[in-house]
C-alpha cells in the first residue's frame, strides 16, 4: 500500500477524467492520497473532493505563490478551517525565491502564520522551499525555539545541510517523481546518506513532476507507484517493504489521518 502524500487533485488538468484518474490509483495500489490546498479562497473546492471520497484528505493553506493574493490569512483563519474532520495538515506553505511571484516578506509573514498553526493544531506543516534554503531554516529553527511543530519538506530538492538541520527539528522528507530524474543525482546522494528511512515518505505533486518512465505527460498519483518502486531499489530495499515503511512513516506524521471520519 502506498499514499501519494501530496497532490493537487482539484486543479483543472483533471476535470476531464478525474473518475479514471481516480481508479488508475486504486489499481496501482495507491490507498490513500492528500490533496493539497494553495488558497484560501480555493479551499471549498479541495475540501469537498476530501468529503466526497474516503481515501482523500486535504489541507488547508496558501502556497508562496498566492501570499501577495491573501496576504491577511493568519493562524486563527488556518486554525479555524483545520477544525473539519478530512483536513490532515497545514500547508503548503514556505518560501519561492525562484519566481518571486510574491513579495518576500509577506511570504514569510504566512509562513509564520502557517507554522503557527501547526504548532496550535499538532497538524504537519507542508513546506515549499526554493531558492530559499537559507531563509526556510532560519525561520524554521526561529520558530522551533518557540515550540515543536510536526512537518515535512514536500518535494525536497534543496540541499544537504538543509535536510540534516530539518531532520533534527524532527520534520520529514517527501520526494517526488524529481528523484527519478538523471540529473538529480545530488537529491539521491542526500537521501541515501542523510536520510532515514522512517522520516521519507513519496508523493506526486501531480499534476507536475511525472516520474520516469512517464516524465513530461500529466502526473498523476498512480504514478507514486513508479517513484516508489525507483526508491526502493536504490536503497536496495524489497518494494513492498520500501512501501509499507513510507505508508507507516505517513501515518505516524499525519495522524489526524487515522481518527478521520470516513465521508
């Protein structure tokens, strides 16, 4: 059994065949998938595909890309919408000094907001770190000298150093498909040598990021079977092992996820 940890079920690359999509999950074995909220304002949509289907949760939060659009989102507002039975964890949230689609204090000022929350909740935090390594850890470990939070890197493609500091805040790492990729060999040397296997867990960032051998069509959470399967020989670990130990890593970080009511 695997769970796609993070996904964006309620974008519209699925509005046309969410139900196959829905099924080629099932088929590949994947038992259970958060989906992933980036607005406030979009929240309503992420939160009814959560209550429509018993193997999909959701979050609640707005991804740095949207800071500027709800700058005002605090803690109570993530706190508040976190109340409702299929919302697992906060997020996803961080800092994207990429595009800088927002201005860089306001996405810290969420960031903030957001651990915030996770702090109040004991729900995981979803971070989103780009370009921002420096800043993602000293906001981090600002805020951990506050109070522990629960959490996760999502997607991690950031450095070394940053995965062996977040790693003794206690967070995890949630690789995607990008570990698949040839030119991601530095991704694969930190986890092989920094990461332990009971702090990973996989997911698909669908729909972006398809893992080989699907790399450049629509992602979707099936394919969390593929970047499975890639890690676990890797790590030179039986398939079914390597997805036992994430789904068991999953449900130890998102444990609202064990006492949900089902829809």
């Amino acid at each position: 059994m695997l769970i796609d940890s993070h996904c964006h079920l309620d974008f519209p690359e699925f509005e046309e065949d969410f139900g196959a999509v829905l099924k080629r999950a099932e088929e590949a074995g994947i038992a259970k998938m958060v989906t992933i909220c980036t607005q406030i304002a979009n929240f309503p949509r992420v939160r009814a595909l959560a209550e429509a289907h018993t193997n999909i949760f959701c979050s609640v939060g707005v991804h740095p890309h949207s800071a500027e659009k709800e700058p005002d989102i605090s803690a109570q507002t993530l706190i508040d919408h976190a109340k409702h039975d299929k919302v697992v964890g906060i997020g996803e949230t961080g800092l994207d000094f990429f595009y800088e689609t927002s201005p860089k204090d306001v996405q810290e000022r969420l960031f903030r907001e957001h651990i915030a929350a996770a702090r109040e909740t004991g729900l995981p935090i979803i971070i989103h770190t780009r370009d921002a390594d420096d800043d993602t850890l000293r906001i981090l470990e600002e805020e951990a000298a506050k109070g522990s939070f629960p959490g996760l890197i999502h997607c991690f493609t950031a450095s070394r150093e940053l995965a062996e500091r977040v790693l003794d805040l206690g967070l995890y790492i949630s690789l995607s498909g990008i570990v698949t990729f040839k030119n991601a060999a530095a991704i694969r040397d930190t986890v092989e040598s920094v990461v332990p296997l009971d702090r990973i867990l996989v997911e698909t960032d669908a729909p972006y990021l398809a893992p080989v051998p699907n790399r450049g069509k629509r992602n979707e959470p099936a394919f969390t079977a593929h970047t499975a399967a890639f890690l676990a020989d890797f790590l030179a670990l039986d398939h079914s092992e390597f997805a036992n130990k994430t789904t068991e890593n999953f449900y130890r970080l998102f444990t609202k996820a064990h006492t949900t009511t089902p829809a």
